[in-house]
C-alpha cells in the first residue's frame, strides 16, 4: 500500500478563468502524476490588453508517479 | 437591534466552477440561516477524470439564524 | 529606466463571476496607471437574492503612473 | 471529566469600544454554552457618521454545552 | 449527491500523547456527526505535575451529519 | 453602480485609546474619502512616560473618492 | 551608541480593558529594562463572571536593559 | 564544498502516530536524497474506523542527491 | 495578584517522540520558573541514521519566576 | 502634532543588492514624502542573465506628505 | 505557448552576502532550467566563527525545464 | 547530552547593510550565549538622511548558555 505522496508545486496560465488555468496545470503534472488532489495557494495575473486578462495560478498537487 | 452574528465555515463542492462551488455552500446554509457575507478561505479539489475537475471551496460565512 | 513600481490595492465587484470582479478593479485602476500585475488576495461576497450572489475580489495591483 | 471542548466563532459589534463588542460576543455565547476561553482574531468596523465608530470584533470562543 | 461539508473545530484533551488528544476531539464529533477528514491546528499544553503534561490539540474537523 | 472601492492603510495616534487612534484614522481619511468600513491590523506603540502610553493603530480603510 | 535592541514577549492582564492589560505588562518590562516600542500580538481572555471579562494581551516589547 | 540544499515537500501517511508517519515520508525520500533536516508543516488525517485514525503528515525536506 | 506572564521560548530535543521534545523543553524551564501554558509551535527534526529520527520541537511557555 | 501616518506599498528595483532596490523604493517615495520608516515585505527577483539578478524588493513604507 | 511553470525550492547557501547566497541557489538551478523568477522566503544562517557568518537563504523558484 | 536550546528575538541595526544589521545582533548575543542558528524574521528600517538608510533586522537566535 503507497503511504506517501509528494508534492508538486506549479503555475498553470489562462486567459480564460481561473478554472482554465488551474486545468493547464492540473494537466501538465498528471502527464507524470496520478494526481491525488489540489490546492490553489495563489491567483496572479497581468493585463495583456485591455479586454484580456492571464490569469497564473499557483496549484500545490499531492501525486505520485504513475 | 441583532448585534452579534455567527461564523459557519462550510465546504462547498461543484464540479462545474469555483462560484458554483460558493453557491453550493452558500444554499446550504442559508436554508437555515440568514447569510450577510462570506469569504472563500481556500480552493481545493481533485481530478475526477481527464476532463472533469471538482472544486472544493472553503466558506466562512457570517450569519444569524432565521 | 523606471525602477520603481507602486501598489494600488481595490476591491472589485461583480455579480457575474470572480474573473468579472477582477476585470472591473484592474479596469478602474487602469484608467490612471499601467498595470504590470496583480495579485488576488482575497475572495469575499454576499448574497444578493437567493439567486445571485456578489463577488468582492481585494486586489493588489503592481502599476506605475501613465 | 470533560475533555473536549469546541469553539464558536462570533462578530460582536458595539458602538462604544472594542471591549463592548466582546462583552456582545461572550453574552450571546455563554447563554447556551459555557465559556471557557476566547481570543479576538480580527477587529473590524465602520463609521456610523461622523462621530459613532462601530466596533466589529470576531471572537474565538473556546466552550462547553451548559 | 451530499455536496456540502461543514466544519467543526474542537480542541481534544489527553495527558497521554498528542493523538490520543486528537482520538478524544474526533470520538467527541464523530457521535453527531460523520467525519471525513480533520487537521490539527495548534498543540497546546500545560504541565499537570513534574511528570505529567496534558496536551490539547486543537482539530478542525470536516464532516456531515449522519 | 461604482463597483470599485479601494483601501488605504492609515497609522492613526493617540495617547487616550485603542479606539481614539481609530477615529484618528478614521478621520483622516474622511476628509477626502467616503469610508465604507476597516479593519484594524496591528496595534503598537510606545511609552512616552510612566504613565502614559502612545497607541498607533494600522488600519486598513475600504473607501471611495467623495 | 548601542545598536541592539531586545525582545521580551509578555501577557498582561486587567480585567478593565484592553488598555489597562497593554499597560500590565509595559509596567512589568519597564522595571528592569528601557522600553522603546510595542506590539499588541493577541488579545485574549475569559469571563470571570457575567459581567466581568479577563482581557490577556501578549506584547513584544522592544527593549535595552536600563 | 556543496553550497545548495532543495527542498522536497511529502506527506507521510500512518496508522500508529505521527512519528510513524513522518518515519514514513523520510524513509520514502532517503531513498534517492541524502536527508539533512525536515519540517512537519501540517498534521492532517481522518478517521478508517471508529478505532483507528490515519495521520497524514505534510513534511518539508531539505535533501541533497546522493 | 501576579497578572503578567513571560514566554520563554525554548527547542527541546529527543530522539524518542514528539512528546519526549516537549517534556525535554518543559523541564529545562520548569527548573527556574512556573510554567502556565505552551504552545508548540514548530515540529522540526533530522534523521541521525536509518532508523533513528531526532525531534526537535519549538515551544512557546508562559510562565512566571518561581 | 501630527497624529496620523499613511502607508505607501512600492516595489524598489536594482540589479546591484537587496539594500540598492530598498534605497530605489525609497528614493521614489521620499520625493513627495517625509519617509519615517519602512519594512521590505518581500525580496523577489529575475535573472537578467548568467551574472546579473535583478532584486524586486516590495517595500511597506510609513509617511505622511511634505 | 508554454503554459505552465514549475516551483523549485532550494536553499542557497554563501559566507558573503544575502546576494550570493541567492545567486548560489540560482546558479544551481539554471544549470537544468530556465529560471522565470525567484522569491527569497527566509532568511536564516549561522555563525561559523566570530568574523564569519553563513547565509542560507530559501528561494522558490519559478521555472521551465530547458 | 544538552537537549534544549533557547531563542533570544534582538533588532540589530546597522547603517550599512542587512548583513552587518545582523552581524550586530549576533555580536551582541554570542557574548553571553553559544549562537546554533538565526533567522531574519523582518527588515526595516529608517531613512536618516537623503544617503543614508538605516537598517533594522530582526532576528531569531537559537543558543545556549556559554
């Protein structure tokens, strides 16, 4: 039985919304991971224009290897 | 005059978006109370499948009862 | 070469979603400075009517006068 | 012997101080509850008009069923 | 499809070791309530005699009525 | 509809109260600021003698432009 | 010209204010060392009685021995 | 002279306590790292059955590649 | 009536549990001062070989000279 | 006597050291300013090349207008 | 469009400066990545002997394998 | 074996560098007590004049009695 998890940290990017960014990086990790779950410990962004907004944010992800 | 309210820290829980999420906590208790205000303290959630992310979102709900 | 960035901190607010509420502070914040980032950092609100609910998003936005 | 107790989280709020507004928190929590403990996590506020300040002051009340 | 937990936070007491402090908080809530999870927030304690310590771990505890 | 308030962090001093270096704050920025609500994030201070005490208390100010 | 300050981190206690409390414990500190600055880190407390409350707040107290 | 440490961040799962439960996560990353120091930066866990408690400890591990 | 209290804070050390580093650091202090309370506000540690863990555990006590 | 300070937030740049990106923020805001103490929240930064980090030192500065 | 960034945390490690130690942790990384940003969360060390202090700093570093 | 350590919190200040503000505390501290470790928990500071800034380190000691 596997008793431990790790963690990965990452930022996952979207001009969509914070649910399209958190899928880029719930995405990227699970290419490696089995994701177990997840916690957005931040909501960052910048302005690319002035009707569009990157929204970047950071995912802790507890996963193990696949 | 009503003068102190009290704080309920729920989870909500949605597969669709983060403010579905709220909602869903939100309904909940104000079947039973009257909702002034709330804050999302943190958002977590897990990969359900490839496509499909369920967002956890934790409420600190200020209310009083109805 | 500017070196110096300033902090501008807002609330915005909207009954649509979180990423609306953000869009309406970066948006008033823009009118007089350049935005270079921001940082959600916290998520509150109210219910409005049992249908709608208001988001309250605290940004903090690293910006320098225009 | 009693070895647990819970806490309740309250806004007591009083126009004459922040003594006021815990005196508000603790009444309403020790008519049903016996208060063993309590720490202010946040004092908050608005002004009324130009004279009345309205203290907002959360309490964590460490208690016991009566 | 249950889609709420709420929150319970309680503090566990036990002159024996820190999770028989935490067993004492989770058999307490698990009586009303099913529990699915819980965090110790703080680890607390005062000094019974010169070789007795009490320790008082306090838990949030997410859960849902049985 | 303004949907955007800011915040402005404001030291208020007094020697009398916690709460008369609130309203120090509080009308500071009432001057040129329509006050929504605050909340107070630090209280500090010094002695100026042995009997007297200086209180600064660090707001932070929801408001609006008048 | 002395270029170290101390800290020594104390609970004052009053069962007339928050004030009286903060005054406590500045009063014990300032017989054995010179007082700079302070910050009020908790305010906590306990009913001693239906209308008497027990407010205990923890200083950090910047110091140099007199 | 190694000049760098990185930190891997684990949750240790057990049934027994909490020290098993780290044993858990150092033994998993001594693996490939050479383990210097650890924190327990949360205590988390949930209930198997009414008898026996899973403790989930989040560590944080500052390691070098062996 | 003493009404101020001091916190010393102290890092005991076992290589037995977390509760043998508690006990370690109550002692050293108990020796030259009653202690109240305390808190345990950091579980830290090292591994010394395969099977052996170090604990080494940061309590805040509050406590008053014997 | 002056009985209020306001807080200005500011993100001073150098690629020379923490304390020449402290002395930009500082520079900036003393222009418009009477600067009477500051506290550097955060130390952030980039590579602007192999041999070149640029620090991005966010400063919380107390001040109140010239 | 790369998406996504990664969080490396290391600890730097330099009897010079706070600088080099970043730059230590810098190095390091940028050896298997493209460094986007770092941030320097503590600042910690030891005194190795009257004259010489050694600086540990913890970065958390943003990320792209190269 | 000497299992505990205590923690001594100072302010060293110095007008030339963070690095010499905390060589400043750990002077200090190292005359009466073995120095194991520190860590800068803030930096502040004032501006004494247009060049010269003063810098205000706290820092955490872990020690012993020499």
């Amino acid at each position: 039985m596997a008793s431990v998890f790790e963690y990965k940290e990452v930022v996952g990017i979207s001009i969509e919304s914070v649910e399209a960014a958190i899928q880029e990086g719930l995405t990227e990790v699970s290419a490696d991971y089995q994701v177990a779950w997840f916690e957005a410990v931040s909501i960052r962004g910048r302005m690319v224009d002035e009707k569009t907004t990157e929204y970047q944010v950071t995912l802790k992800i507890g996963c193990r290897p696949k």
